[in-house]
C-alpha cells in the first residue's frame, strides 16, 4: 500500500500538472504530461508520464522520454517546496509510528474482545475525501449517486483500523491495504459489521468483518419496510435504487426482513449461473416477488448496467418483477438466455 503521505503528495502535485487523471480501474495509477520532457509539443493531447505503485510508494515514470525516478526524487526535481514539506511531513510521522516496548506486549490476550464505540470517526467518508483523491476518483468513475457517497468510507489502513475495533484480529503480516468500507447499521443507526473492497486486482476483492453475530445487510438504517422495499446482492447496487438493502451472500435467507411482502428480491443478471438459479427458485417457493430481468438487458448486475447506459433501472424492475407461476415461468425461460 502506498505510504499515507507519498499519496497526499502525489495528488497535490498530480493536480497541478497538464491532462491530470486518475486510473479508474486502479486508483494507485495517476497519468498527466510529463512535466520534464513536456510530452510532445505538437499536441496537447499527449501524456506518458506515470506514478504508478512499487514498494510502498510512486515510481515515476514517462513512456516519452524514459525517465524512471523513485517518487522523492521526482517531487524534489518538478517542485522543490513541495518536497521540502514532504520531507518533514514523513520525518514526523515516521517518528510517530515508532513504537517503545512495553512489558505488557508479550503478554497473551484471551482472543479477540469488541472495543464498543463509534469506530467509523477514524475514518473518513467518501464524501468528505477531497475530489482528486484516487478513492474519490474511483468512486465517481462507478457512477455511484453523489449523494449516497456519505455512506461509504475509506480506511487506508483497513487492518490497522479493523484491530482497532477488534485487537488481533487480522495478521499483520504483509502490506496493510487501503479498502472501501461499506458498514452494516442496523436500525438505530448502531454498527454491527462492514463489508471491504479491495483495489488490488490480484488481492481478495471482499472482506466482511461482523462484531456481532447477525445476518449481513446493508441498509437497514435506511430502509423503511412499511414500504415497498428492494433487496439485492451487492451494497453498491443497492445505492442506484431507492429504498433498497443488500444482502451479504444473497442465499435468499429472508429471516431478519420485516414486512417481507413488500419486499422485491433483485439478483444478478447472471442468467447461466447456477447458483443464482437456486436462490431465485428458493425466493419463488416462499411465494414472494423477484425481478427476472430482461434477456437483453445490457450488464450482470445493477452498477454494470448504469455503466453501460441503461437508464431506468426502477422501471425496468417494476415491469418484470414476478411472483408464484409466473415467476417460475419467467425463469425457465430466462435461464435458456
């Protein structure tokens, strides 16, 4: 993971340079016009110069003029004031970071304990992330409602932040990854567990983490039941609809839903998946509505879709959501897409 302060850096001197933009696929790849080489000055449309992840930090380099410097030594050469506060900025947390031994750190703990309190302070949410911060970037490039940013945060340090709560519950061997946190409250508003996306392509994309032993939903704090109410796979798609939860796993456990008849189930539009089949057939036996999507509709799953164009996403829900015979008619035919 990159160092807190080389990030801060590198953005604030990203943002100030030619054809600036973040990576949206991976947040940790930032891409502007070399400012040593200038790119090419035939056209302003170049820009080969990369900060790119490796070791903890940026490795600059331009696919012009083959420049490749590690990160300190590029901000010293493009913005010397810059790098003088880098300088002192990573002097003073490297000096907070160091840690004196305590008598009490060999010391066995009986297993992990749940400290109670509000964890998520620690941490900042989406919407409070500045809009060049790469987090912030991946976030709008997913089309999520800016509106609904407020509800997902980011932990640059997730296994740090996650012991914080739980003492040695995650090992800390290895490099500590920055995920998106998406939080279970229930419904007063109390935290009970969070679901952590990864950036790393080749890392394990979801982790969920529960302090109390409940069913994973997201969205309980929002939802109201009394209403006609959406409940889908991924917490991310449940943020496109309104009045709607996800439910982690989405094995069609519908034990911890209130008013359950109001309630529309929306999986994945995966119509060759098997799994996917039998949560749909459990769902339709328990005689409630679910969302057989259209055999042309263009993504697998709600965020997809909205990526790809398709707008109406409600209405498309509303026109083919089917209960009963119907239902079962509806997927049998579906599932031979």
């Amino acid at each position: 993971m990159v160092d807190y302060v080389d990030l801060q850096y590198a953005m604030i001197l990203s943002s100030r340079l030619d054809k600036f933009k973040v990576k949206s696929t991976n947040p940790y790849k930032i891409n502007f016009r070399c400012p040593i080489c200038g790119d090419s000055q035939k056209s302003r449309t170049k820009s080969r110069g990369w900060l790119l992840e490796k070791e903890n930090s940026f490795h600059y380099f331009c696919h012009n003029c083959g420049v490749s410097q590690q990160f300190r030594t590029f901000l010293k050469n493009v913005d010397s004031m810059s790098y003088n506060d880098y300088v002192t900025e990573k002097y003073v947390n490297n000096m907070k970071s160091e840690k004196k031994e305590s008598p009490l750190d060999n010391l066995k703990s009986e297993g992990p304990k749940f400290k109670p309190g509000n964890h998520l302070k620690s941490i900042k949410k989406i919407s409070q992330l500045l809009p060049s911060h790469p987090v912030k970037a991946y976030i709008d490039s997913r089309k999520i409602p800016p509106a609904q940013h407020y509800r997902l945060y980011y932990a640059p340090k997730f296994k740090t932040w996650i012991n914080s709560i739980i003492p040695n519950k995650l090992d800390m061997k290895g490099k500590d990854e920055p995920r998106l946190i998406m939080p279970f409250f229930d419904e007063e508003g109390n935290l009970f567990g969070v679901s952590a996306r990864g950036f790393d392509p080749n890392g394990m994309r979801y982790i969920t983490i529960m302090f109390q032993d409940r069913q994973k939903i997201f969205g309980l704090d929002k939802v109201d039941f009394n209403k006609k109410y959406y409940v889908l796979e991924g917490a991310i798609d449940s943020l496109f609809l309104p009045n709607a939860i996800a439910m982690a796993g989405a094995d069609g456990n519908v034990n911890g839903l209130k008013n359950v008849e109001n309630a529309v189930f929306v999986f994945d539009a995966e119509p060759r998946n098997k799994e996917i089949h039998k949560r749909i057939e459990k769902i339709i036996r328990a005689g409630h509505s679910v969302c057989i999507w259209p055999s042309n509709i263009d993504g697998k799953d709600v965020n997809e879709m909205v990526l790809n164009g398709v707008t109406n996403i409600e209405e498309i829900i509303r026109k083919n959501t089917y209960k009963g015979l119907e239902a079962n008619l509806k997927l049998m035919s579906w599932r031979k897409t």
